[in-house]
C-alpha cells in the first residue's frame, strides 16, 4: 500500500484565515512527518482564471462567490497560493481545483496515480468543503482513506464533529495525526 497526504486548501485565503491556527499546527505536524518519512505529499487550492470562465451562472455556491471576488481567487493572487508555514517542496506537486472535490477540475488523480498511490491521508480547511467532497469522490474511486480530525477544520465546529465521528467514518478511517503518526 502507498500512501499519500494530501493537504487541501491550506491557501491563504481559507486555511490561513484566523482561527484555523490549530488546525494549521497539526497539519504542519502530519507534513513534517511524511516529508520525513519520504511519503509523497500533494497540495491542493482552489483558484480559477482571470473573469472566473470555469464557473457557470448555475452553480449556486460559486457563482455568487465569482461575482464578488473580483480578483481574489485568480490563480496567481497571492490569497490562492499555500500558506508560506507549508512552502511547498519542488517534489510536492501543488494541484488547482475548480470545486470543492479536490478531484473536481484538476489532475490529482493523475498525479497520484505517478506516484503508485491507493491510499490517501487527508487534511483540509474546511471540512464541510473539500475535506467532504474529497472523501466521497475518493472513496468512489477505491481509495483507502484516513481523515486526520485535527488537521482538518471548519467555521462551524459541530458541523466539523458531525462529519468526523458521524460520517467519515463509514469510508475512512478517522484519527488524529498524533495517532497516525504513532501508527506508521
């Protein structure tokens, strides 16, 4: 089995707002230990092209967003870029989406197909968002999936808990990344 970490919209825009910091700390934890440990490790952010083209006036949750971000989610604004803590290496590729799936607009399957992956580690901001979207996909396409709770956040804290001890756990494994990372 080949695993993967997968760290998700960990941009300046979303996973660098203010109060994801613990969320930011333990992702930072769970990168650490696969860089160590040679694992591959992929990032991934949400950003579109200038006049947002990828967005139809029909999708309802970024239309709206599309329409008053201006240049906020163009591909090279500084607020799409991963947050400077996280740096990614020339070895860790950084994959664009256009939805919440992290699979959704971009080439993450490919990728991880390059690198021999049927197992994915997953952390993102926010849990209702990508880290939702992602596991669903991803499961449907068989891969074996840990969620790391505390690398993973969302502004609405029970919405977090509900999906964590409720929800993953019927495609994924649900742990923390203090308990992956004892378990390697």
């Amino acid at each position: 089995m080949t695993s993967a970490l997968v760290l998700m919209d960990f941009q300046n825009a979303i996973g660098g707002r203010p109060g994801f910091e613990s969320v930011v700390d333990a992702a930072a934890r769970a990168l650490d230990e696969a860089r160590r440990r040679d694992l591959p490790v992929v990032f991934v952010r949400v950003a579109f092209r200038p006049g947002y083209p990828e967005v139809a006036a029909g999708n309802l949750a970024f239309s709206g967003y599309a329409a008053h971000a201006g240049e906020g989610m163009w591909l090279d604004n500084p607020a799409t870029q991963i947050i400077d803590r996280f740096a990614p290496r020339d070895d860790e590729p950084v994959v664009v989406k256009k939805r919440f799936s992290a699979f959704t607009g971009s080439d993450l399957e490919v990728v991880l197909r390059g690198f021999g992956v049927d197992s994915l580690v997953l952390g993102g901001v926010s849990t209702s968002g990508v880290v939702l979207s992602t596991v669903r996909q991803a499961a449907d396409l068989d891969y074996r999936l840990t969620v790391l709770s505390d690398a993973c956040g969302d502004a609405d804290p029970e919405v977090h808990r509900v999906l964590t001890e409720k929800v993953f756990p019927r495609q994924a494994v649900v742990t923390s990344v203090d308990e992956w990372i004892a378990g390697l």
